[in-house]
C-alpha cells in the first residue's frame, strides 16, 4: 500500500509539472491542442496533455510515471476481480449507454467518410479494436487518423461539427 501511495504522489507530481510545462487550453469553443478535435470534450483535451507530458518528461520520469499506472492498473485490476456478479452486472449496466454512445457516434463520423478513407482507417486498425492494438499500432492508427482528418472537405468538416454540435463530441 505504501508503494502505492507513493506512485500515486509521484504521478500528480510528475503531472502536475508537465501540466505546467504544457500548453495552454484552448478558449471555449476552440478545439484543444493537438489532436483534440477528433476526439471532443475532455477526452480529447486529456490526449493533448498526454501528448503535452511526453514531450517535457525526462526518460526516468516516464519510467516512473509508468511505473506509478501499471500499480494503478494493478490495483484496479483487483478491485475489478472482487467484485461480486451482481457488482459486475450493475457496472455493466451502467457502462452499457455509454458504450452505445460510442458506438453511435462512431457509426455517425463514419457515415460522412470516403469509401477510401474507410478503408484506410480499417487498414491502419488491422480488424482490431483500441484494446487489442499495441502502443505501436495504436501510434500508426493515429497517424492515420489524422491524415484522414486533414483531407476532410470542407462538408465533410462541416458535417463533423454539426455532430459535435448535436452533442456527439461532448461527454
């Protein structure tokens, strides 16, 4: 326990002064940093300030942040294992809509691309879903992403924003 509070410290630590390092949040109604766009809302935010962290952490601190979300997985790894089927069954349910969401707005983003940006998209994933994919190919589905982003018409670009708009892009 005491390794782990220790990691914990260490990771808002180690947090806290890439946060400070990072650039600053977009205005209200401007996409965040870096790839946020794509993503919407607090997701996307929380990918430019990873990408924030990894560009200002020295190597031992990456190490140890990672060392600190492995104990952290770890941990959360058990709480997941002890939990009755009940317990199981009402997170489930409460995790159903929104996974439904997701995939809702994933059937939605894909509806305004190509057949050929399908396709490259379903190319760079490799049939496999973001848990399956590895640090690496999760990295080439990314580059991937964005080249299709950024050869967006500008319907297309439109079309996308409605959607944020409707609410697809906001948790």
């Amino acid at each position: 326990m005491k390794r782990f509070l220790t990691a914990l410290a260490a990771t808002t630590m180690l947090a806290t002064a890439a946060l400070a390092q990072a650039p600053a949040p977009a205005s209200p109604g401007q996409p965040a940093p870096h790839h946020a766009a794509q993503h919407g809302g607090p997701r996307g935010e929380f990918h430019a300030y990873r990408k924030a962290m990894d560009e200002v952490l020295t190597p031992e601190q990456k190490a140890k942040l990672e060392a600190a979300r492995s104990d952290m997985r770890k941990a959360h790894d058990a709480v997941m294992a002890s939990l009755t089927p009940d317990q199981k069954a009402k997170l489930d349910a409460a995790r159903k809509p929104m996974h439904d969401r997701m995939e809702q707005r994933r059937a939605d983003f894909e509806k305004i691309l190509t057949p050929e940006q399908k396709a490259e998209l379903d190319k760079a994933r490799g049939g496999k879903t973001r848990e399956q994919m590895t640090s690496a190919e999760r990295d080439t589905f990314r580059a991937a992403m964005k080249k299709v982003m950024d050869g967006l018409t500008p319907d297309q670009k439109e079309k996308l924003r409605a959607l944020h708009k409707d609410g697809h892009g906001r948790g």
